[in-house]
C-alpha cells in the first residue's frame, strides 16, 4: 500500500489544530490534567513516532496504561499520540452527551474529542515523516487489543509496528508524590479491610465470610473495586499460592493466608497475613511463621535505592533455605496501576518505586501455609513499609484474637451471600500474572 498523500493529510491536521485551538492548551497544563499532558508529551519525546493506545472491552478487562496517559476510564476508546508537540486526540465510542465531553477534555487534557467511528478516517489521512506506529504489544494472544492492532496493519501495511509498552514500563515504575498519595490510600484500605477480617477469623466460619468483610470494608472506605481476586486459603488451601475458590469451611488449630488487595482511583493495593483461626498460634506454626517473619525483614532490609527485586528475593530465600526450607515464588513484584506493575528482576530499584515484599512456606503433607506481605516504598534513603500499621508480630496477631467482635454477626453468612461479594468487586485481569510471581 503506498502511504498517504501528505497533502491531504495536512489539511485533515489542520482541521483537528482548528479544533485544539479553540481550548486552552495551557489551561489544561496548568491544571488538574497536567500530569497527563507531561506524560504523554514525554513518551512522544522519546518515541518521536505516532502512537495509538487502545482502552480495552467490557470482556476483557481495562488497559491500564490508557489510565496513566489520559486519566479516564473509557472503556473502547482510543488514544492517538500525534508527533511534535501538535494535537493528541481522543476517539470515544459516544460524543452525544457534551457535559461528558467536556469532562472527557478537562480531565484528560486532550481538546479533540472524536467518535471512535472517526478513527479510521484520521489515522488513514495524518501525515508522518516516520513510517512507525507505536502500540503497547500484548503478550497475550487472546487480548483483543491484538485484533485491534491487526486490523490497523491490515489497512496501513507500509507502517513498522514497534512496542510501546517498554516506554510506558519504564515511566510507570517511579511513581510521583500524586500517584504515592493515592497508593498510601489504597494500601490503607486493604490495611482495614484485612485488619476486620484477622479480628473475625474463628473456627466454623467458611473462608467466603473473611472475603466478605474484607470486601465489605473495601467498598465502605471507597474502594471501586479489588485489585485481584481475594485469596483467602485456610488449612490445605493454605499452601495453594493462587487459591481462589474460597469455600471451604475453617476448623480449630488451622491457619489462613489471606492475600487481598482493594483498588483506589486505578490504585493497587495488595497485602498478605497469616493468622490462626483459634486465636493462638500453635508451637510449630509459630516457628515457621518466625521464619517467615525473619526472611521478610531481611528482604525489606534489602529494599533500597539500587538494589533489585533479585537481591531483595536472595536475602529472604537466604533465610528460609538455611532453616530446610523453600518457595516457588518470587519474593515481590512492582506495584501500581496494575497488581502485577512490569519490572524486570535486575532492574535496579530507584525512589519513587513501590514493590511487594511477600516470603513464604507451604509445607502441603502438614496442611501448613505461612506467607507474610507488605508493600514498600523505595525512598532516597531506604525504604518505608507502606502498610506498616497492619500488625504481623505474632504476639500482635494473637492480641488481636481478644477483639472479635464481628465473630456473632457473620457466623452466619450464607455461602451465596460470600460468594456473591466476591465476584461483584473483583475486575477481569487483563491477562495471567508473571510465572512464578504471586499477589
């Protein structure tokens, strides 16, 4: 196919600077929107090519680097970066409703708002003096955003498709003071809701109650929804890493891993306690969970500026394989937009970072699974536990067995009652975690 004429495509930019002029560029600088309009001036800059960047379907679940770059959760719409510093624009699948537009504009920074049945017709007839087109690829064979990039190849097979999502990795993972704001919030409301449900645990309740007041407490502290679907493993289930079933009736002297995460404002949060069903730790269960107590202290040590998540995963496995132990995990993982935030394991980590630190045991022929997790904010300095007002002293935890006020009121919960809870909070991932990585 030969590519555009250039002739006619400038004067369909120039329609759409028409339009862009007519609001105010600084404005939207200057305002609410311009951590956005940095953004994306910043990954123009360094791409120096046109970029699309697609917002996903209902099915599927939402892109959440569509989020970062226009601060809108649109689902069907589309993102065009245009080269230079001229005018992006935003394809949205209804342009009817102006108070909405208008929202889309102020909230985004982008003045040219168009209908998704437009896109087509721009993109075929905008000038570019670098044949490439910058998509974030997905890696998942099944994602429609890889239909929706096949069928822009399909129209325009003189472009050169390269890779936007190493850009976008690369700015996600330092976060700014607005974004860590946003985090403490939502680190704080998975803090309460897991808190609740460690004073509820008690021998006859089913691991669906536990989800239900944590979820509950997610959404009476504005949670919009769970960052993954909640784990809540007791006994045998305990020792299953990715369990999510969360059915099974909990019994006396058992333990139960409980690692959920609620999302605040596209914000993950994502927390992991261990605590005994009966109250009180038994003598074993207390020796592994000091294992697992120390290795995530020496891995949290670890967490500092220019460390990776390796070295933070070798100083917790250092301390559990000297014990005769060992896990098929790795020890943390990046944090954000996403539960699972893309960062390499050599990656050196850098302020502004926010990792998981998440160690454990899972001893299957004992039924016995201990896993400990908190979030962690790399500073210049160190580092700075995020959830560190969420008890996991042993001592604490048994303490906090005293204060089971809940335990009347949801002994009870029928078993439609939990499960419903569970499957009305929780989004569709847009795609598995990383191998060998868990929440």
């Amino acid at each position: 196919m030969k590519p555009p004429n250039k002739k006619r495509g400038l004067a369909v930019l120039l329609s759409i600077a028409a339009l862009w002029l007519s609001a105010s560029s600084q404005l939207y600088a200057d305002g609410p929107a311009g951590a956005y309009v940095l953004r994306r001036n910043t990954l123009k800059q360094r791409i120096g090519g046109r970029g699309v960047v697609w917002a996903g379907v209902p099915d599927y679940g939402f892109e959440k680097d569509f989020y970062y770059l226009t601060g809108i959760r649109e689902l069907e719409a589309v993102l065009l970066l245009v080269p230079g510093p001229g005018p992006d624009a935003l394809f949205v699948p209804d342009t009817r409703d102006a108070r909405r537009v208008r929202e889309i504009a102020e909230t985004s920074g982008v003045s040219v708002i168009l209908p998704l049945a437009a896109f087509d017709r721009v993109f075929a007839n905008l000038p570019a003096w670098d044949w490439s087109l910058y998509f974030p690829v997905p890696t998942d064979g099944d994602d429609p955003a890889l239909e929706f990039l096949m069928r822009i190849r399909s129209r325009h097979s003189y472009l050169t498709v390269r890779d936007l999502a190493p850009f976008l990795r690369e700015m996600r993972a330092v976060k700014s003071e607005a974004e860590i704001a946003l985090m403490r919030k939502a680190v704080d409301i998975t803090a309460a809701g897991l808190s609740a449900a460690m004073r509820a645990a008690s021998p006859g309740l089913h691991e669906y109650d536990l989800q239900t007041i944590i979820e509950g407490t997610f959404r009476v502290l504005g949670a919009e929804r769970t960052s993954f679907p909640s784990i809540i493993g007791s006994g045998p289930n305990s020792v299953i890493i990715h369990y999510q079933d969360n059915i099974r009736r909990m019994e006396a002297g058992e333990l139960v891993v409980m690692d959920v995460g609620a999302e605040h404002a596209e914000y993950a949060g994502d927390l992991t306690r261990t605590v005994p069903v009966s109250g009180r730790f038994t003598a074993r269960q207390r020796r592994i969970y000091g294992i697992v107590l120390e290795a995530q202290a020496r891995a949290i040590a670890a967490c500092r500026p220019g460390s990776t998540l390796r070295t933070v995963d070798t100083a917790a496995r250092a301390v559990i394989e000297a014990k005769g132990y060992t896990f098929n995990h790795w020890t943390g993982h990046s944090l954000g937009l996403d539960v699972h935030d893309s960062l390499a394991p050599d990656v050196p980590l850098a302020p502004g970072m926010v990792v998981t630190v998440e160690p454990g045991i899972y001893i299957a022929a004992e039924s016995l699974g201990v896993r400990i997790e908190d979030d962690v904010l790399i500073t210049a300095t160190g580092c700075e536990v995020l959830s560190a007002a969420l008890p996991k002293d042993p001592a604490l935890i048994e303490r906090m067995a005293g204060f089971r006020t809940l335990r009347g009121r949801y002994a009870g919960t029928s078993s439609s009652s939990g499960r419903q809870a569970g499957s009305t909070m929780h989004r569709k991932r847009s795609g598995p975690p990383p191998a060998f990585s868990i929440h």
